[in-house]
C-alpha cells in the first residue's frame, strides 16, 4: 500500500492481503462476484487503485485467495482410522456449509485456480484413507473429485435460483398420465416433505454407495 493512501486514511501500518480479502468478500457480499472490481475493491478500502498492485497482481488472484480462504474454512481433519463413509460426508457437508457461507461462494470457488500445495495436502489424508479401504490411488482421487464436484453443482445451482427447492417442485398431478414415474416420485417427495438439504445429503450417499461397490470389487 502507497505511504499516501496510509497518511490519508489514517493508517499505521500497511494493508495486508488478508484485510483485503475481507473487503472483497464484503464487496460481494453486496454486489455479487460480477460486481468485484479493482476499483470496487479499492474504493471499499478507500485506497487509489494502484495500492492493490502491491499484493495482488490482478483480479484473478484476489479471487483465488477468497477461494483459498472458503476452501480453508470447509477443512475437516481426516485420520487414518476413520471410517471412510462418515468422513467424506463430513467432508461435503463442510464443503457445501463454507460455500454457502458467502454470497456466490460456489462462482468463487469454481472460478479459481486451486492447483497448490495446500489443496494437495487437504486431499493427501482422504486419498490415502480410500486407498486403505481398497480402492486404487486414481480411483480415490476420482471419488473425492465426484463428491466435490457434486457439492460444488448443487451448491451452484442453489445460488443461481434460490427460490427452487423440493418444496416448490411442480404439482405432482400435473400431467400425471403423461410421466407416472415422475408424478409418483414426486407425490413421495411432498408427502415426506423432503428439503433441499434432504436431497442434497440423498445425492452425497448414492455416491457413496457407488464407491462402496467399488471397494467391494
């Protein structure tokens, strides 16, 4: 940060990348990920544009390190002896909760590079704990992969239309001669008032159970 921009507003010490990142979540937080600009940012700060060059190259990066920070705050700590079923559902649970935590969380996240040492140690422990229970270390990775990618889709197509939700579903006797199958699964979905986070945890367990079979190979 410019020594002017500090004597200006106040400041003792320089900006941190960290203070930046709040603001930026805060400049979504009111004007959605379309709306996060250098000069958005700059102006939540009350900095001149150029400050931020000291930290941040381009807006890009600053995108990647608030992506950073949600990947972060959906850590779980996985051991070698948990049982691999429970901790990957802790795992997209988190993952969906840290998402959903921000406005565009899931935009943040897919639109970001994430290629770093700290992704792969985040993935390090579920790999090896589903190489354990038998499956190959490709497959494990594919596993996870499927269950972020998943959380990620899901948490998305929240975010793009919050008003949908099983709840909201069409009318099940709409059309019912036409697709009975459909008609009849959705009579059940209303009977058992079945909630979005109902439906998101049903899609988590039929990957699992996928993998199950897997490992049972």
């Amino acid at each position: 940060m410019k020594k002017a921009d500090q004597a200006r507003h106040g400041r003792t010490r320089p900006l941190t990348q960290g203070e930046i990142v709040d603001a930026a979540f805060t400049v979504v937080a009111r004007a959605g990920l379309e709306g996060l600009t250098l000069r958005s940012l700059a102006a939540e700060l009350g900095i001149s544009n150029p400050s931020l060059y000291w930290h941040f190259a381009n807006k890009q990066q600053i995108v990647d390190a608030m992506a950073h920070r949600l990947v972060e705050a959906s850590a779980v700590t996985i051991g070698p002896d948990d049982d691999w079923r429970s901790a990957l559902e802790r795992f997209a649970g988190a993952f969906r909760d840290a998402l959903a935590s921000c406005r565009d969380g899931a935009r943040i996240v897919a639109t970001a590079d994430l290629r770093t040492d700290t992704m792969a140690a985040r993935l390090e422990p579920a790999v090896r704990l589903l190489h354990v229970a038998g499956l190959s270390s490709l497959d494990a990775l594919l596993a996870i992969l499927a269950i972020g990618d998943y959380t990620l889709g899901a948490t998305f197509e929240s975010e793009e239309d919050p008003s949908r939700s099983p709840e909201t579903s069409p009318d099940p006797e709409r059309d019912a001669s036409r697709f009975p199958e459909l008609s009849a699964a959705l009579e059940q979905m209303a009977a058992k008032r079945i909630t979005e986070d109902d439906t998101f945890a049903s899609g988590v367990r039929l990957i699992l159970d996928g993998i199950s079979v897997r490992i049972s190979r």
